[in-house]
C-alpha cells in the first residue's frame, strides 16, 4: 500500500490534470471569455490555482517559487490573478501551471508530512501549518476550481467530463439527455408548488367521537365536506397501521378506492394513501390529527400531502385540493360529531 504523502500527491495531480484538460482545443477568446457576472473565466481560473499553489508550496515553506509573481503583490489590481493578459496566453499559462507543479513537488518531496510552515496571509491563529495540511488544502483548492471550470467548459461547447477517457457521466444520446434536462425543469417547477395543504378547527365534541367517525370508513361519506365519497362497507374500521379499506367514489362510475393506512396512533391521528385496487399508492396522502382541549372540545387537523405524487394528469385534481376544501371536511364533520345531520 502507498504511504500517506505518495496518495496525497496523486490525488492533487488528478485534479490538476482536470483541471488543465478543460483547456483542451479551447481558442484564446473561448478561454478567456467571462462566463459569470463577476467574471468567471477558465485561463483566470488556472492561472489562479498555478498562483496560489507556488506560494502554498514556496513561501509558506521558506522555498520561494522562482518566477516574480505581480498579480499577486499587493499593489495589484483586484483579481489580477483571475485573467490573463493577452501576452499570457493559453500555451504560457499552460506552461507555467506545469513549472509549478516541478517546484511544488520538489516541496513535497524534500519534507516530510509534519513539517512546519507559516502561511503569512492567513490569520495569526491559524498560520502555523504543517505540510500535510497545505497538501489537504490545496488538493480541495484545485478540485474546487476543477468544478467551475467544468462548469465553464460545458456551458462553452457543450464539452463535459473529467478527463478525456473519462466522461464520468451516463452514456446517453442527445435525446436522452434532452428529457433529462426536462424532467429536472418540470421538477423544479413543481417544487414551487404548495403540496402539502392543511386546515385547523376546535370543534365541539369529545376526541373519542370524532376520531371514531374518520376511523370508520362506513361513517366518512357523512362528512365528506366535498361530495368525493359515496360509500364503505362496514367492518372497516382502521386498527392499525398496514389496514386497508376500500371506498366507493361518487364520481368515475362508482371507481374503487383502497386506501393503505400508513400513520396510525388510536384517538390521536391517522393517515392514508390511496390506490387503484390490488396496486401500490399513487403516492398522496390524507392526514387527520387530534388534540383534546379538555373533555368537550377538540382541536382537528387536516392536511392533504401530495409530494410524492408524480403521476402528472392526477396534479390538477391535486392542486385544486385547497385548505378551503379541507375545512369544508373539518365543518361537517363538526356538525357530525356535534349530534347534527350533514
């Protein structure tokens, strides 16, 4: 097995070779182009990295980088270090990103893992480091950049992956990817949505009544506040997660549903899933929740949760399922429990 510092240096040389590949049959405009409102660039990235890993590995060490370094002085510009000047041109980039790694590895080499250096632009509490540590630090410096440039690249000429032979990516066509992309957009959109919706009333009666009612399918269609239930057989009612009970609709020639219980605490909550028969849930859920304020009186809650629902011609049913039409439920199940007919 290699020793530590051995796997340290080839993970910083993998993402450094990632890192200069993004360069690859890039024209000079292409590579210098902004990407970003502030600027982003993929030669200014690298000349970046190629910078800052000499001073890592030179200065913090008391082994200087040969080579002056202006965009990095003091009197500098601001992000001189993040373009190139015309006359730094992808091959002198290149070239002197490679320059460095000699030099930094020449470091590397020569000390061992606890040696100790000074990084004299970070805080005083936090300058003495070892060169383990510079090495962590400039392995997650490099890969971060790796990831804009990568970035960069593909918004540029489509181009993607880690290395030329390695996409490290799926292997689909065009088309596959097209629908990848619209399902992600259609996903996004959906996420803005509201979808779970709840409704909240203290009714008059005891909890043991009320949760009676909605525990017994048979009893449901009575306080149904949107005429969606037509009726349930008796002996139904729920005891525990795993039940299943079965209700015919008003709607759909009499269509069947069954609900799966998947929340259940007796006299407190309770919850379902429905299905077509004999299949899996369609993927929303009805919840009723109970609290007794004393001996008479109940708080109730209802909410209906459709985010696992992603059967796309049952959204419009799902989003017209508003918290009004929940405490429609909520208001006839009061009158209900309160001795009244609904």
């Amino acid at each position: 097995m290699a020793d530590a510092k051995t796997i340290l240096k080839q993970y910083l040389q993998r993402e450094r070779d990632a890192l200069l590949w993004k360069l690859d049959g890039l024209g000079e405009r292409d590579a210098r182009w902004p990407m970003t409102a502030t600027g982003t660039n993929i030669l200014g990235v690298i000349k970046h990295v190629a910078s800052v890993e000499a001073g890592y590995f030179g200065e913090v060490f008391g082994r200087p980088f040969a080579e002056p370094l202006p965009w990095l002085d003091d009197e500098a510009e601001d992000n001189a270090d993040m373009w190139a000047t015309t006359e730094q041109n992808i091959a002198w980039v290149s070239d002197f990103y490679r320059r460095v790694w000699l030099h930094s590895d020449a470091t590397i080499d020569a000390l061992d893992l606890e040696a100790a250096g000074v990084v004299a632009w970070w805080p005083t509490e936090r300058r003495e480091v070892t060169l383990q540590q510079i090495l962590v630090h400039m392995i997650d410096e490099t890969a971060r950049h790796a990831g804009h440039v990568d970035i960069l690249r593909e918004l540029i000429d489509g181009r993607v992956g880690k290395r030329a032979d390695d996409g490290n990516l799926p292997g689909g066509d065009a088309s596959w990817w097209a629908n990848y992309v619209e399902r992600l957009e259609q996903t996004a959109t959906a996420s803005e949505e509201q979808r779970v919706v709840s409704a909240t009333r203290t009714i008059d009666a005891p909890i043991d009544v009320i949760f009676e009612l909605i525990a017994d399918p048979s009893q449901q269609p009575r306080w149904d506040g949107n005429d969606n239930l037509a009726r349930a057989d008796a002996g139904q009612r729920v005891q525990q997660v795993g039940n299943v009970f079965s209700m015919v609709l008003t709607g759909d020639r009499g269509a069947v549903r069954e609900n799966h219980v998947v929340e259940f605490e007796e006299g407190r909550r309770i919850a379902w899933m429905p299905a077509e028969p004999g299949g899996q849930p369609i993927g929303h859920l009805w919840r009723w929740e109970l609290r007794a304020e004393g001996d008479t009186r109940t708080v109730v809650t209802h909410s209906y949760d459709w985010t696992k629902l992603d059967d796309q011609k049952r959204f419009v049913r799902a989003r017209a399922t508003t918290a009004e039409r929940l405490m429609a439920s909520i208001d006839r199940l009061a009158t209900v429990a309160s001795g009244g007919s609904a």
